[in-house]
C-alpha cells in the first residue's frame, strides 16, 4: 500500500504556522534547504522548481493533499495550483468547486479518499502538506511524519496536529532517521508503531 506522510516545517512548541496562517518566523537559508530539496524536490510548489531550473522527476510523493488554509497561502503565491507536477487534492466543507482543472476537491469524508488512495499501488506516496486540523483528521491513517523541526518558539498559531481536543489514546511513533543541520533545523523521520 501507498504510505500517507505528513510532511511539515513546525517551531518547537509545535506550530506549523500563525493565527493568521503567515509562517514568515520560520528562517530562510542555512544548509538544511538543500540538503532537504534534494531528497525531496517535489515538496517545492510548481513556481519555486522553475524559478530554481529543477525539472526532476518526483521521487518520493505523486499524491499532495492539502486543506483549503493551506491551498488558500499558496493562491497568495499567485497560483490557484501550486503542485501542478503532482496530483492534487484540496479537503474544504466551504470550497465545493475546484479553482483548477488539476485539482480535486474532496467535500466530504478524507478519510476515506485517503483510504481509497493508499489501496492504488500504481503510485508513489501521499504527501498531506498541511494544515494541521486536516492532520488530525487523518491521523488514524498517517504512516509516517517528516519533521523540519525549527530552533524557534512561537508560543501560539495553528497546532501541528490542529488546536481540537485531545484524542481517545496516543498514537505511537518512532524515529527512524534525524538529522540536526549546522543552521540548527533537525529533519526528524518517525514511522507509525
């Protein structure tokens, strides 16, 4: 079956981004970006790979699914499809049509679209890029989390896993690879238990 990873850049008190969505606190620079960038080019939006001349093939993720917050910061980017070299899904009870013919809504229930689409063992895997209510959501179904943990505190914004409620019992991961970079991000990998 396909994996579903979520992917995110989070501060060390766990935010992905501020109440108003902006995630400018997060440094720019540093050796982490390449060194991440090559192993997973296709997590830069359609716009950065072409401005930065990448046109390799995808290599880990096919798939992107996003909420509507978080397809709504990349629309302020200027593109109503900002991962137009992979497929894409928005998840919104609000935007029932799709801004682009490349992406597909998902209106009712993520959890079983993602179900249907990790049973597709023609693909590569299932990025959910964001945001962090969507991630909550799915958690019951995420295989694993690749964390670029940032050397800073937020002290409020929108949650890694959203701001709701707690859950029934924990769920358990562990780490199957880190990496601290000179910059002071670490690139944590954990696989669900």
């Amino acid at each position: 079956m396909r994996k579903l990873t979520y992917y995110v850049a989070s501060t060390i008190d766990g935010f992905i981004a501020a109440e108003d969505g902006s995630v400018d606190f997060f440094p720019v620079g540093g050796d982490h970006g390449p060194a991440i960038t090559s192993q997973y080019p296709e997590t830069l939006p359609t716009k950065v790979r072409e401005a930065r001349g990448i046109d390799s093939p995808n290599i880990t993720f096919d798939t992107v699914l996003m909420g509507r917050k978080t397809h709504d910061f990349g629309v302020k980017t200027g593109t109503v499809s900002p991962y137009a070299h992979l497929r894409q899904f928005v998840v919104s009870t609000t935007m029932l049509e799709s801004p682009d013919p490349a992406i597909e809504m998902i209106n009712d229930d993520p959890l079983e679209r993602v179900r249907e689409l990790k049973k597709d063992r023609s693909g590569l895997g299932i990025w959910l890029c964001g945001g962090g209510e969507l991630a909550h959501h799915l958690l019951p179904e995420i295989d694993q989390i690749f964390l670029k943990l940032y050397p800073v505190v937020l002290g409020g914004g929108r949650g890694l896993f959203g701001n709701a409620g707690g859950l029934p019992e924990p769920v358990r991961f562990r780490v199957s690879t880190s990496r601290v970079f000179d910059d002071g991000v670490a690139f944590i990998k954990y696989v669900r238990r």
